[in-house]
C-alpha cells in the first residue's frame, strides 16, 4: 500500500515538472500557427495558419535577414573559437609550465564578471571602432564569452586521453602539431562535437550583448522577438513563430547528434 | 643499427633525484634490460634515450652523435610502450602504416611493408580491424609491427609485456628474442620481472634508487650478484640470504654452521641459492630446523626449514614428502656457490 502511493506521487510529480516544462513550449508552437483574435485563448480548438510565419519574414519584421545574422554570427563564432580553444585547451593540459594553474583560473574567471557590467566597455570600444550594429562586433563579443567556456570543456576532454598515443606518434615521427591533428583531435573528437553545439547555442541564444551592440543592420533572432513589443500591444503569434524559428534548427541539431552529446559528456566525466 | 652512449646523464624532478650520474654504453645490436623494482629510474632512463623527457645534465649520443636536443622524431627509435599506445581511432593497418606515412613512404611500397610486417607478427588477418576489437596480445603485436615496420636503430620497449597473462607473456617473450635474433637492432628493455631480464638479456642492468648497481650479463648476475638487493632481487625463488656472524672460519646463523673463507666479524649475511641445496636425512647437516612449508611447482617441491629467525628455502625432487614441523635438515651440494655480504652496506664480501 505503502509502495503504490509512493509510486503515485511519484509519478505524479514528474507529470506536474513535465507540464511545468513543457507547457511554455508547446503554447509557443501552438500559439504560432493560430490567428491573432486566438492567441490568448487556452482552447485547442482554433483554426490553424502558417500565415504567422509568412508575416514574420516579410516587411517590416524580416526576420530573413536576422535568421542570417543569427546563423553567421553563430556559426563564425564556434569555426574560429573551438580550433583556438582546442589548442589552448591541450596546451593547458599537456605543458607544465610555471603559472599554469594561475593563468588558467584567469581565463575561467572571464566568466564569473557579469554581462551587464562588461556591455558598456563593449559598446564605447565598438563605437571607437566604427563596429557597432556589425556581425564582426557581435562575433568578437561572443568569441570572448564562449572562448574560456570551451577552453575548459574541451580540457577536461583531453586530460582524459592517455599521453602513451601521443608520445608513440612522436616517437613515429609526427611534430606536435601533427600530433594533435592526426591523434589527439580524433581522439577528442566527441568532446569537441559536445563544445561546439554549446558554443553553438550559446552564442545563437545570446542577447544581452545583441541588444546593446545592434540596432538594424546585425539583429539577431533573440533581439529580434523584442520588436514584436508594438505600441499595438504583444504580438504573441508573431512571436511564437520567430520562437519557433529560433528552436527548431536547435531542436534538430540536437537530435542529430545526440549520441556523440552524450558520448562526449562521458569521456569528459570519467577519467 | 646503432650503438647507445650515456654519460653522467642525471634527471631531477625539483628537488627529487630519479637518476643520479649514470653512464652506460649500449653495444650495436645489443639487447640491454634496465631491470629494478618501481621507483628505481629505468623508465625515466628509457624516455631520456626516446627524447620523451629532458636530461638534467650529462649527454646522450646515438651513433657517437649527441642527441640531447634532439626531438624523438629525430632519433630514429621505435618503442613500445607498456599500454601500446595504439591509436585507437585508426585500424591495425593504419597504425602500422602511420610511422611510414610520417616519413613519406611512398602508397604503394607502405602496403608492401604493412602486408610483410603483419604477416611476421602473424596479424595478417586482422588489417582492418580497429585496437579495441583485438585482444590483448593482438594488440601488442600491433604495437610490436609499428615499431618494426620501419626498422628502426634502436628499439626501445617499456614493460611490454607486462599487460599480459602468464601464458601469453612466455609466449611473447620467446617471440621477442626470435625478433630480435632476427633483426638484430640494438634494443633496450625496461621489465622489474626479473625472469624477463634473465631470459631475454644479451645484458642487464640492475638499478636501484638511481643507480645501476650491476650491469652484467644475466649468467654472471645471477651467479655473482654484486651486492645484497641484486642477490636479493635475481632468482625464482629467491636467494636464501641468512643473517649471522663469521667465527673461527664458520657462518654460524641458528641452525646453520657453514665453513666460509672469511675472518671473523659480525653482521655477515650468507646467501646461497636454493637449487644449490639438497635434502638430507642426517641430523649432523650444516643447515638444520624444522620443515616449515612445501611448495608443489610441478617440476620440483620448494621445501622451507625453518630455525628460530633463520628460514631457508630449497629446490627438491617433485615427490618429495615429509610432514610440516618435522625435523628438517639441508646440506649444500657439491660445488655450491656461497654468497657472504655486509648487512649494514650490503657489499659483497665474498
């Protein structure tokens, strides 16, 4: 008896924590494909559109051009920040050089500043620089963000791999360049995979610094939705499609590559 | 082929000395065994000799060319490591093929050489699996045809074998020396199993805290060990080294009397091997106690006597019987070698 309500509340929960998820998520993909007048509406009963998605992508919304921004800005971020991480990340691993500890703390503690204390520098420094509402201003901020983060993901993933291969390749005749490429890259090819679909959202997710550094030119998806605040009040239909367009590539990539995520996260934990 | 030289070559880790001064020269062609308990600096020898960790001092020369500062690409060795160090992401064929890749060995002749190395570690038929789908001893192979397949000047192995079961490590061992038998590359063998130095060895060089302490051939280790730890570290099982003193020409230990060509002094310890003592029946032999264990080995029975602090163990026929606690008496045979050292320094005496 005892054992069937514990079952109960325990399946009752996990329904409750399901729903609590999961309810913002699903009313989002609904509430895409419904007509204005049904937005605040709870009832599944509506007639659905696509026409929401057809009137985000057109004048004056054109989030085209942000769905591009979004996409170079994330996919130049991840292609130049995890080969660089990569290389500091095994020199952080491999080099016993004085300092090493210290210097490695310094690059983790770029993460501990909060955002909003740093923005401000960011944009001075960009108008200086005529980069402000550029991709290039965006890339930098985000290359700065993700840089450490995947420098450490990306260590604990090699630390895990035994030096006796590489040592063997250097005795084989490989530099230690070659080394990394041919050896130790392969080998970490699962937790880099796992670091580059992190610096991947990451980046695709990020905001704060997207709204300050951006006015037109260099939207990005997040900032975006914000303009579907009008003086005619909350377009939540319209935004929901955008949401929708900014989860699913997400959502996807996620599916796909999934069994490496989960490889990755394991040959990371477990030395 | 090549000949190895190292001169006062010393490695510090802070303020940790791992080999202290040591010199040693490695004839072409020879197979030199670093043999000594973990800890004892023959690894750390080895990787100086592959270039995998920096020299404190002294010099290294290969060929009678100094390569201190060279990297180990440069070197021209091959080794195989204790845990192979396989490339786990590439098949056998392109693990053997990589060291040829490196050099930039022509496709066509690199298949050739694969083909030809695997087929003489008998691994000709698992080319194309990758190293998690082999066993333990297929994977040493691999590693072995990686190291071969370019023949190299030097070889280098770091416990190969140590990875193996027993059955496997004798059968390895025997293929090592027919290898090396029939490429005749110098190579330098790091093992602490002292069976592995014996049997394969042209020499060995037993070392301890640092230090070669003996570097002879493995016959004349085994039959005149240099000091204490090596009498005590060489032989299966080992050397029955028994505490005493020496008077009026007589090693007197409790239950031992033994006449040895020394002047009287205290603190002497007599070593003799136990395949060099025999069992007798009479209660007036020169090594007397109580049988204390017998130890089946198939071909033989170690017999242990046992008096008051002295224990002393012998080789005896396979069938021999006698009941635990009985009297127990041992005589040495003929021509047996006795082996006297200084407790306090553990030199030899005599």
């Amino acid at each position: 008896m005892k054992r069937s309500l514990a079952y109960v509340g325990e399946r009752a929960l996990l329904i409750f924590i399901s729903v609590v998820v999961l309810f913002p998520i699903a009313w989002m993909f609904l509430t895409a494909f419904k007509k204005p007048r049904d937005a605040y509406s709870l009832s599944l009963n509506f007639e659905p559109t696509l026409q929401n998605f057809v009137t985000v992508f057109s004048e004056p919304w054109n989030l085209g051009s942000m769905v591009m921004n979004s996409v170079i800005v994330a996919t130049v971020t991840v292609v130049i920040a995890v080969p660089c991480a990569a290389l500091a990340a095994y020199s952080f691993s491999r080099f016993r050089v004085k300092g090493r500890k210290f210097l490695f703390f310094l690059i983790l503690s770029t993460q501990f500043i909060p955002a909003v204390v740093i923005v401000l520098p960011f944009f001075l420094m960009f108008r200086q620089l005529d980069l402000l509402d550029t991709r290039i201003a965006l890339i930098i901020v985000n290359l700065a963000i993700v840089t450490p983060f995947v420098i450490w993901m990306i260590k604990g993933f090699i630390d895990a791999i035994p030096t006796d291969s590489e040592e063997a390749a250097m005795i084989d005749g490989a530099s230690r360049l070659r080394v990394i490429k041919d050896i130790v890259m392969p080998m970490a090819a699962p937790g880099i995979l796992t670091s580059s679909i992190f610096c991947f959202i990451l980046t695709w997710n990020e905001f704060l610094f997207a709204l300050i550094l951006s006015r037109r030119d260099a939207v990005t998806l997040p900032v975006g939705l914000v303009s579907f605040r009008t003086e005619r009040g909350d377009l939540w239909e319209l935004m929901s499609a955008a949401g929708v367009m900014i989860t699913v590539p997400i959502f996807i990539m996620a599916l796909f590559i999934q069994k490496h995520f989960t490889r990755g996260m394991t040959a990371g934990a477990v030395k | 082929m090549a000949e190895v030289r190292l001169v006062d070559i010393e490695k510090k880790y802070g303020s940790f000395l791992a080999v202290s001064k040591q010199s040693l020269t490695i004839h072409d062609g020879e197979f030199l065994v670093l043999l000594g308990p973990s800890g004892c600096g023959k690894t750390t020898t080895m990787r100086m000799i592959a270039g995998l960790e920096d020299i404190t001092s002294g010099d290294i020369m290969i060929k009678g060319e100094r390569i201190n500062d060279k990297p180990p690409k440069d070197r021209d060795i091959a080794m195989v490591f204790q845990n192979y160090g396989l490339y786990p992401h590439m098949t056998v064929r392109q693990n053997i093929e990589y060291p040829l890749k490196l050099r930039g060995v022509k496709r066509g002749e690199r298949k050739t050489r694969v083909q030809e190395t695997a087929d003489k570690v008998e691994l000709g038929a698992l080319l194309d699996r990758r190293p998690s789908e082999l066993s333990g001893g297929q994977r040493q192979r691999v590693a072995l045809a990686r190291a071969i397949v370019r023949t190299p000047s030097i070889f280098l192995m770091d416990e190969p074998l140590s990875n193996l079961d027993a059955k496997l490590r004798v059968t390895m061992r025997a293929e090592l020396k027919h290898l090396h038998h029939e490429l005749g590359v110098t190579t330098v063998y790091v093992t602490h199993d002292q069976m592995e130095a014996m049997t394969l060895a042209s020499r060995v060089a037993v070392m301890r805290e640092g230090k070669i302490v003996q570097l002879d051939t493995p016959k004349k280790i085994y039959a005149e060990p240099a000091d204490l730890f090596v009498a005590g570290f060489i032989g299966s099982p080992s050397m029955n080294l028994i505490d005493g003193s020496v008077k009026g020409g007589v090693f007197r230990a409790d239950g031992v009397e033994i006449p040895v060509p020394l002047e009287d002094r205290s603190g002497v310890v007599l070593g003799i091997r136990p395949e060099e003592l025999d069992i007798s029946q009479g209660p007036n032999a020169p090594i007397n106690g109580k049988l204390y264990a017998l130890e089946l080995t198939g071909e033989s029975t170690l017999v242990t006597l046992r008096n008051g602090p002295t224990s002393v163990c012998a080789r005896g026929h396979a069938d021999f019987e006698a009941d635990i606690n009985s009297p127990c008496h041992l005589t040495p045979k003929d021509g047996a070698r006795f082996h006297l050292f200084d407790r306090a320094s553990g030199e030899r005496l005599g």
